[in-house]
C-alpha cells in the first residue's frame, strides 16, 4: 500500500510538472506572437551583434519600450544619433540588448567556472558563493558592454568626421567656385568623395532635400545629428549666407581653410600628449626590463664571489 501511495504521488509531481512546463511554455508563445513584426523597408541594417541575436531583441524591447522614460529614449536616441544609428536601433532595441548581454555573460562565466573548477576543494557553500560572484560580475560585464562599445564607436565616428570635414569642403568650395550651386556641389562631393562618416551624412543630406525637406532644414538636420561645433559652423554660415545673398565661394573657402588649420592643431596636440601617455608605460615595464638586463650579471657574479 506505501508503495502505491509512492507511485501516485509521483505521478501526481510528474503530471503537475509538465503542466507547469506546458503553462510556461504556453505563456511565452503567447508572448512571443503578440510582437508584430517591424517594418525595417526604410531602415538601415543593425550592427553585427545585434543581428545575431536579433528576435530575442526585437521581443523584449517591445515589452520594455513603455517602461522607459521619455527623458531616457531621448538620451539613449542621442547617443545612437551621434554613432549613426538611428536608423537602424531604436532607444528600446538598445536597452533589450544589455539585458541579453547581460544574461548570456553571466549564465557564461557561471558555466565556465563550473567547467573548470572540478574539484571544489573549498566545499559546496565556498563554491557555490563563487559562482554567484562570477555570474554577477559577468552579468555586469555583459550589460556595460553594449554602452562601451556605443561609447567607442561615437569616438571613433568623431575622429574620422573631424579629419574627412576638411577635404569634404574643399570639394564643395571647388564646384562651387567653378559654377555650380550647392546642392550640385553636395552632390559632386558624395560623388567623388571618399568613403565614411561624412561622405555618409551628405548623402543623407541629399535624400533629405529629395525628399522634400527644404535645403537649410535639411542642414540642420545635420548639424543637430552630427552635435559637432565645426559642422555647426559650417551649416551657419551656409544659411545665414544664402539669407544674405552672399556669394557662397568665399565663405566655404574660409570654412575651409579655418577647419584644415583645426586639424592641424588637433594632431599637434596629439603628438604632445605622446611622450606623456607613454611615461607611464616606460616606467612601469620597460625600465624594470631594462635594469633586470643590465644588473642580473652583476648580482650574479657578487653571489658566486660570495659578497
């Protein structure tokens, strides 16, 4: 009789269990079919990573998009502005993606400390509080990552405008001063120009005025995305020229040369940090090198001599 009572109340846990597991499952399927799909026709493609886990993204930022501030989408908007995608991410994508990051890190490193650490020579509750310690850092990790990784990449989009902007000018001073009127001289720089941030940005321009939007909106629009005081001054003058009537060669001319003149001193200054950031470097590996070189044979032969 103990042994039928046994039987059944392991099949009562056993038909209870797999209905909790058909309930959760239930549940996120439901879940899962209420996210419409996007519509991406008019969008830019998302950066590597984020296509790589693109449908866990897509879900969870429709769940947590009307938890966000509007003061904090428009912070985070800024940010994917200045980094050049704000037609690919949305503030909520951005946010769903450093709670994944932050999930697969830290399920990660608990799995690879539990991997390695066979032995648990400091006993179940010694390892059981590291592994919680790994999994909460890797978790930390994995949710500043994404927000590093925007950081450098609006760094690095800075560099690249600030040292594309002058030649990007020349350009449109040259077409201009040759006959052209602006929007044929915007066109003639995406044309012949190089490839990259600014190159992009006028073209964006170009589809802007296409589209409808008039030209010096349509400027603004770029000074606003860009938030950079040389291109800020570039559209000003721009505008408040074509208000005045002013002819446009001489005033691109000497936004021309005054931004060449701007990199210059910026890679100057670059080169007088040099010798500082390498001070730290010098003295903490190579002079330790460097005299362990140079005074192993002494102390060496003080040893053997007995001194």
């Amino acid at each position: 009789m103990a042994m039928d009572e046994d039987t059944l109340i392991i099949v009562v846990l056993a038909v209870m269990t797999g209905l909790s597991i058909a309930l959760v499952a239930w549940t996120l399927g439901r879940a899962v079919a209420d996210v419409p799909e996007e519509d991406r026709a008019y969008k830019d493609p998302p950066p590597v990573g984020f296509r790589l886990a693109w449908w866990p993204i897509q879900w969870i930022s429709f769940y947590i998009e009307p938890l966000l501030s509007d003061k904090r989408a428009a912070a985070i908007m800024g940010k994917l502005r200045k980094a050049g995608l704000d037609y690919s991410l949305r503030p909520a994508q951005f946010v769903a993606s450093r709670l994944i990051g932050a999930v697969l890190v830290g399920v990660l490193c608990d799995w690879l400390l539990d991997s390695f650490d066979q032995s648990r020579s400091g006993g179940p509750r010694f390892a059981e509080a590291l592994y919680w310690q790994a999994a909460l850092f890797g978790a930390l990790f994995g949710w500043a990552y994404p927000a590093i990784w925007l950081r450098d990449t609006i760094q690095d989009r800075r560099r690249a405008l600030l040292k594309a902007l002058p030649f990007f000018l020349d350009i449109v001073t040259l077409c201009v001063e040759a006959g052209l009127n602006f929007q044929g001289a915007l066109h003639q720089a995406v044309l012949k120009g190089p490839k990259g941030v600014m190159r992009d940005e006028f073209q964006r321009v170009m589809r802007d005025i296409r589209a409808g939007k008039p030209r010096a909106e349509a400027l603004r629009a770029l000074a606003q995305r860009l938030n950079e005081t040389p291109v800020t001054n570039f559209v000003a003058s721009v505008i408040q020229a074509e208000r005045l009537g002013m002819n446009l060669g001489p005033v691109l001319r000497a936004q021309a040369d005054q931004q060449r003149i701007e990199r210059f001193l910026r890679a100057e200054k670059l080169a007088m940090e040099a010798p500082v950031k390498m001070l730290f470097p010098l003295i903490a590996f190579i002079f330790p090198c460097t005299f362990i070189v140079l005074f192993f044979p002494i102390v060496v032969k003080f040893m053997e001599a007995g001194i």
